[in-house]
C-alpha cells in the first residue's frame, strides 16, 4: 500500500472518528431540548441514544481494527515476501558453495590420482566415488576416469613378465575396481559401456561385482575371484579367465568368443544364450551350470565337468568334449554335430531329439542316457558302453556300434540302416529287430 493511499485512508480515519465523537453530543442535546417530554420520556430516549452512540462506537471501534488489521497484514506479507526472497538467495547460495566444494574435491581427487604413493592413490579413487554418489552429474565421467586409470596402470612389471604367476593385484587398482563393480548402475547412460579393453587384473576380486554390458575384451583376468559378479550382456571376446572363480555368475547373453576360461570354476553359472564360440573350457567345471541356448561351436570342452548341466538346445558342432562328463546333463535337442565325446561320461545323460550326426563317442560311457528321437547318422560309437540306453525312434544310419554295449537296450522302432553291429553286445536289448540277432553278441 502506497503512502498517499495511506495519508487518505488515515484522514478518512480521522472524520469519521470526529464524527462518531461529536454525534452523541448532539443526540443527547437534541433530546434535552425537546419540550413537552416527561421525565420518563427523557430518560427513555437518553437511553436510546446512548445505545445509539454505543453502536457508533462499537462500528467505529471494528472500523480501526479493520484498518490495522489491514495494516498488520501488508507488513506481514512484505515481511513473508522478504523472506523468502532472502531463502531463495542463501539457497542459490549454498548450491553455488555445495557445486563449488564438489568442484575442488572432484580436482583435488583428479590431481591425486598420480601420486606416487600409492595410499594417495587409493585415497584419491574412494574421494571420487564420494564425488559420484553426491553429484550424478559427474558421475559417468567419473567412471570413465576410473577405468582409464585400471587401463592405463594396470600393465605392471610383474604382468609383463613372461610367467604364468599370478602376484598380488595392486591396491589401488582393487580400489578403482571394486568402486566400479559396486557403483549406481541405474545412472549409467544409455548406449555407453564401461571401458576395460585389454585390462591387465589379473587375481583381481570382483565377487558380486556389477560390471553388466562392460567391455573386456582381451582383458587378462586370471586367476580372478568373480564369484556372484553380474557380466549380462558383457563383452569377453578373447578374454583370459583361466584358473578364476566364476561361482555362480551371471553371463546370460554374454559374449566370450575366443575367451581362455581353462580350470576355471563356473558351477550353476548362468550362461544362458552365451556366445562361446572357439572358447577354450578345459578342465573347466561347470556342474549345474545352465548353458541353455549357448553357442559353443568349436569350443575346447576337453575333460571338463558338466555334471547336471542344463544344455538344452546349446550349439555344440565340432566342440572337444573329449573325457568330459556329462552325466545327468540336459541336452534335449542339443546340436553336437561332428562333436568329440571319446571317452566322455554321459551316463544318465538326456540327449531326446539331439544331433550327434557324425559325433565321435568312441569308449563313451551312456550307461542309461536317453537317445529316443535323436539323430545319430554316421556316429562312431565303437566301444562305446551304452547299456540300458533309450534309443527309441532314434536314427542309426551307417553308424558304427562294433564293439559296442546296447545290453538291455532300448531299440524300439530305431531306423537302423546300414549300421555296423560287428562284435556288439546286444544281449537283453529289447524290441532288437529279428534280422539283427544273428549279427549279435551273445545268446540270440
């Protein structure tokens, strides 16, 4: 309310006061004057019109309060307004001081990254996760920096030396990783990839570790405790991982073409649609592990343990199975086409519907393993132990048994065709075609 506005109303103010002052004085004179009035009628109208000035007063009093009220009430919203225009300005403040202070430690961290000492450097990382957990808007450079410096320094005198020892990670390398593995990956930006290409971290501990659509390619993680860690969707091509722990990790849909995964651990591992194409598994063990739908074509599988394994339509052509075992392994509909299983235990196997069209499983055990409706079109199965085996329905043609165990096989309805029976034990096989007794081992 603006001062002249105020003057007015205050002028106002004051003639009305006057007024309502002035009208009892009059009413009462008025009255006193009138002739012809008893005392009781004088009195009566006195009365009256002292209720009268009472109400004038009473208007008069309610009019002040109005105006004050009013008054009070433009001071306090001037005062509200002030107010908050004085918060606005300390919380733009703080924001500037708060940007300001992220700022210095962000550089003060940056600038101590290439510190000698190496606890200055440990420190410098575990300051710049700080940073990213307080400021999302350096967060994804902060990554970036991190993985450079694992790039960058991971390559030691200890890793170019020409021995397969796998030594002590450094700490601030573990530091650097471990910020990485367990960092905020919901604020990862869409269409970009951790960076760790040719990564030397080798006996690094990523257990549990999120490291999801991460690039690793030509990353050397021997010896590596990876144990629970997340790689959905990762890029492993020619990865080296032999001798790590891989307990129970997530690969579902990665890619590990060409990968080095000898002797390592990757009991119920989840490698569900994995890419494992030319990917060396010796001496791996992948017990319970689920390799549904995964593309091992020409992978190394040599003496491998796949014990209740779940294969279950997996690529497996020309793979090296060779001594591996397989026993209780889902492998319904599988491809091993031209696969090597000499020597591979297979017992109790479920091979329903698989292609073993030119697979090699010379002396193989399949004591019990069901081969109903599968494919086994010039299959080497000489000396092969296949007794009790379900071969209901299966394909046989020209596939070699000589030499084989079918006792107490099932052969109910298998396309035989030009197989080779020579010295097969086929004693107790049942539902053997009348024409194949006499080329028979045995009592028949």
């Amino acid at each position: 309310m603006s001062a002249k506005k105020t003057d007015a109303l205050m002028n106002w103010l004051i003639g009305i006061t006057i007024f309502f002052s002035v009208s009892p004085i009059l009413i009462y004179t008025a009255i006193s004057k009138i002739e012809g009035l008893s005392n009781e009628e004088r009195i009566e109208y006195k009365s009256q019109g002292l209720m009268t000035s009472a109400g004038l007063f009473l208007g008069l009093a309610i009019i002040i309060n109005a105006y004050y009220g009013a008054k009070r009430a433009a001071i306090l919203e001037k005062t509200l307004l002030a107010a908050q225009k004085d918060n606005q300005i300390n919380q733009k403040n703080i924001e500037i001081n708060e940007q300001k202070l992220l700022s210095e430690r962000f550089m003060g961290a940056i600038s101590q990254l290439g510190h000698d000492n190496v606890a200055t450097r440990t420190a410098a990382i575990y300051a710049l996760e700080r940073v990213a957990q307080d400021s999302p808007e350096e967060y994804w450079t902060i990554m970036e920096i991190l993985t450079a410096f694992v790039r960058e320094n991971g390559i030691t005198r200890q890793y170019k030396a020409s021995t397969d020892k796998i030594d002590k990670i450094p700490t601030d390398i573990q530091a650097a990783l471990t910020v990485i593995g367990r960092r905020n990956a919901s604020q990862d930006p869409e269409n970009q990839k951790l960076d760790l290409r040719n990564a030397q971290i080798r006996g690094v501990d990523l257990s549990n570790a999120n490291l999801q659509r991460a690039d690793l390619r030509n990353s050397d993680l021997c010896g590596a405790c990876l144990q629970g860690s997340d790689f959905y969707r990762a890029n492993l091509d020619g990865a080296k991982l032999s001798q790590s722990n891989l307990y129970e990790v997530n690969l579902q849909e990665a890619s590990l073409k060409g990968a080095n995964l000898a002797g390592s651990i990757l009991n119920k591992g989840l490698l569900y649609g994995a890419n494992l194409r030319d990917a060396n598994l010796c001496g791996a063990s992948l017990r319970a592990a689920n390799l549904m739908g995964a593309n091992l074509y020409k992978a190394n599988l040599m003496g491998a343990n796949l014990k209740a394994a779940n294969l279950a339509g997996a690529k497996l052509f020309l793979a090296n199975l060779q001594n591996s075992k397989l026993d209780k392994a889902k492998m319904y509909e599988t491809g091993l086409i031209g696969a090597n299983l000499q020597q591979a235990n297979l017992n109790g196997a479920d091979l329903r519907q698989a292609n073993l069209n030119a697979a090699k499983l010379q002396h193989a055990e399949v004591f019990f393993a069901n081969f109903s409706k599968a494919s086994l079109r010039e299959t080497d199965l000489s000396g092969a132990n296949l007794m009790g085996t379900d071969l209901q329905k299966a394909i046989l043609h020209e596939t070699n048994l000589s030499g084989a165990n079918l006792t107490a096989a099932n052969l109910s309805c298998t396309d035989c065709y030009d197989v080779n029976f020579q010295g097969t034990i086929l004693k107790g096989a049942k539902n053997l075609q009348p024409q194949l007794q006499k080329m028979a081992m045995g009592e028949y």
